[in-house]
C-alpha cells in the first residue's frame, strides 16, 4: 500500500499517543491550576479543611470536641508507627511485600473513626491504617501482611473484610452489605475504601449507580493520592474533581483536604449519618498524596523525581494537627512522648504475639475458603499435602547423605 492510499485512522489524536508523549494540554493546564489552588490553602474552593497545613484553624464551627482530637491524633500515631516499622520488618525479612500509606493517615484515620463496631469496613491493600483504627488487631495485621493464614481470621466482634488486592471488587460488594443491613432494619452502614485508579474502574461506577438507584446506607471513600503505581491522576482522567463523579449517579459527592484529620472526620461523620438515618450513600474524595513507593518492592525513582513530590512534606497531617494539638494546650510535648512510649509498646507486643503464631503448612491456602469444602479443593488439598510429604522426605534424604 502506498504512503497516499493509507486510510485514515478513525480514532482522535488523544488516543493513540504513545505512552511518552505529553498529555492534552487541557488536563495539564486544569490540573495546575487545582494544585495551585490546594497551595493556596483551597479556602475558597470546594475542598474542606478544617485547619490549614501550618495547622492555624479555618473553621473553629467544625472543630470536634479536644477528646476527639487527642483520639484522631493516637490513632494517627498508631498507624504512622506500624507503617514505620513495617518498612524495617519487611527489610529484616520479616513482612511480605507491604503497600506503605505514611503520609494519608488523616484520610484513613478521620474516616474510619466515624464508624463502630457493628459498621462493615471494606479496605484495599493500601488502608491498613483505617482498620486499625476500627479495632483490627496489630498481631492478627501484621499476620496479613507476613501471608499467614492467621492474618485471614477477623475477630468475631469486627466486620472488617480482608483487605482487598483486586482493585474495586469491593465496591459492589459493600453496596451488598449494605443492603442487607437495610433489609434486616438496622442502623448500621458499610464503608468500603478506592483509590483514584480503581475510580476508573467499571465496579466502581456500577457500585455507585446501584448503591443509590437502592438507597443502600453506604459510604464511599475514595482516597486522590495522586498516583496509581506509576500512572499520575492527571494521566488517567482527565477530571480534575473525582468527587463529582457522584453527580452521575444522583448522590452527594464531598471533596475534603485527605490530610487534615478534623475534616475527614467531619464530612464522614455527616455521611455516615446521613446513610444511618436513610438518607442513602455518599461519595468522598480525600485529596491526599502518596509520599511513599507503590509497595515496599517498588522504585519509584523510575517514574517520578522529587518535584512531583514537592511541597507535600509541608502537608504531613501528622504534623498538622500535632501543631494544632500544642497550640491549643490539649497536649504537651511530655504527654506526647508518653503516647508515642504506650504506641511503640503495643506495637513491640503484638509483633511477638504474631512471632508465636505456628508456620502455616501449605495445605492450609485452601482452608477458610467455603465453609464445606468443594471437591475440586479436597482434591488440590491432597495433591499439596502428598507433594510436600515427598519434599520433605527428599529433603531428608539429602541431610542424611550428606
Ligand atoms: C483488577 C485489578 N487490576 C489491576 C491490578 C494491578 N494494580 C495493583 S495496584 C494498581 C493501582 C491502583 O491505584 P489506585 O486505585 O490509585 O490505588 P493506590 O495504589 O494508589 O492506593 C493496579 C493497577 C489489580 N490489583 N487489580
Ligand atoms: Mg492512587
């Protein structure tokens, strides 16, 4: 075929650029100027901050009791602890590959705090901190995160699931949850966590269609930390303002400051009461950042620099409401050290009780799947059990020869 004869390819210019090329001008352009507008302190735009990052109060009507704040402030501390040491676990050798969260404590803390116990909580890989906020133990985490099947048992009193790997599965799955709440005639609510990748999803947005077509007293929290693995927001969407995506579905959609705890904690608090009193789902976009790697495994010196990075150090919301907290006399520098002295004390004996959990056999992956095995599982389990009988004997043998 000649150069001439060619046919013209149907798709438009956006499509068909190769991975490196540089993005519609548009989305570059609306996405400055909405980080321009976060640096600025977003005061006037639709994101809500309760304090600004320097920590200086916007909105004393939205400040929660100083009981609350010192508790927001704890768990924030637990979580950042357990992120900190989970990095040097994993570099002893001691965690399996871990999804850091360190610096988007505020969106999961704030935002899981507004439950109880008897609410079902649906994380992703990346929301330890929100289930330990709601009571999953450290042990039975830290577990999760080493693969043992002892991490996969929720405590009776916990409606936390496994934290989700697939991206978006949970969504639909929370919308059941809730449902079901509704149908047995309780007040209780499912929360269920998305990033802003898994927003592209189709689960996503079937969740969100059904969840309000049903009234189902759901809250959706989609965490806008800037990154899915190597794909920026800006790169994925060309929306500037993912909590709009609600307005398709009929429901309330929030855009909040994900590093501001007390704001987090406010827009949840509304609407998860708003879905207890029958008021229906909402959708709430933590605009956070992802500070760290993807995984633990990952390097992200490939696909990012420090200029991507910049300024988000300055919005750390440990340190935000830490300022706040000093300022206002709810605490001290010496009742600081005695919080941060208890957190790394439970954390020390919750490793050793997940240290004197027994190896798991391999035969146990099977396990905890039905309640009643199905005969293809009984089957797999025989073939694991007779293939490591076999190694073990093999490797028995090579000790003896030896
Ligand atoms: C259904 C599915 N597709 C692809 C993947 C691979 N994957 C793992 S994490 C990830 C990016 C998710 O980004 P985001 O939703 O923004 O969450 P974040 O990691 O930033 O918390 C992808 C594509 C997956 N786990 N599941
Ligand atoms: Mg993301």
């Amino acid at each position: 075929m000649s150069p001439d004869t060619t046919p013209q390819d149907p798709r438009p210019e956006s499509s068909h650029r190769p991975e490196s090329s540089p993005r519609p001008e548009s989305s570059e352009v609306a996405y400055a100027a909405a980080e321009a507008a976060y640096d600025a302190g977003q005061q006037s735009g639709t994101m809500l901050q309760v304090i600004a990052p320097d920590g200086a109060v916007i909105r004393p009507d939205l400040l929660p009791d100083p009981a609350t704040r010192l508790h927001l402030y704890r768990q924030m501390r637990r979580a950042r602890h357990f992120d900190e040491r989970g990095w040097v676990l994993y570099r002893q050798g001691r965690l399996g590959v871990f999804p850091p969260f360190g610096g988007m404590e505020a969106s999961q803390v704030g935002t899981a705090a507004a439950l109880t116990k008897d609410d079902w909580l649906f994380p992703t890989y990346r929301d330890t901190g929100a289930a330990l906020t709601l009571g999953l133990p450290i042990a039975r985490t830290l577990a999760y995160w080493r693969t043992s099947p002892h991490g996969w048992h929720m405590p009776a009193d916990l409606k936390v699931l496994p934290f989700y790997i697939p991206i978006a599965t949970q969504y639909p799955q929370a919308v059941g949850a809730a449902l079901a709440e509704q149908r047995r005639g309780t007040r209780n609510v499912a929360m269920a966590f998305i990033g802003d990748g898994g927003s592209s999803e189709g689960d996503f947005h079937e969740a969100l269609n059904f969840a309000g077509a049903l009234n189902a007293p759901c809250v959706f929290i989609l965490q806008n930390n800037g990154w899915a693995i190597s794909v920026p927001t800006r790169h994925q969407t060309r929306a500037t303002d993912l909590s709009r995506r609600a307005d398709g579905y009929g429901i309330p959609g929030v855009r909040v400051d994900g590093n501001d705890a007390l704001a987090t904690y406010h827009v949840t608090r509304e609407a998860v009461e708003r879905a207890r009193s029958g008021g229906g789902p909402t959708l709430i976009e933590t605009v956070t950042y992802r500070i760290k790697p993807h995984t633990v495994a990952d390097d992200p010196t490939r696909y990012r620099t420090d200029a991507d990075n910049a300024g988000w150090d300055a919005k750390d919301p440990v340190t935000r409401l830490r300022v706040h907290l000093l300022a206002e006399g709810l605490m001290t520098e010496a009742s600081e050290a005695d919080l941060l002295a208890d957190i790394a004390a439970e954390f020390e004996a919750a490793l050793a009780e997940a240290d004197s959990y027994p190896e798991p056999t391999p035969a146990e992956i099977l396990d905890h799947v039905f309640a009643e095995p199905t005969p293809q599982l009984k089957k797999q389990r025989e073939e694991i059990l007779a293939e490591h009988v076999a190694q073990t004997q093999a490797a028995q043998g090579h000790k003896e020869q030896a």
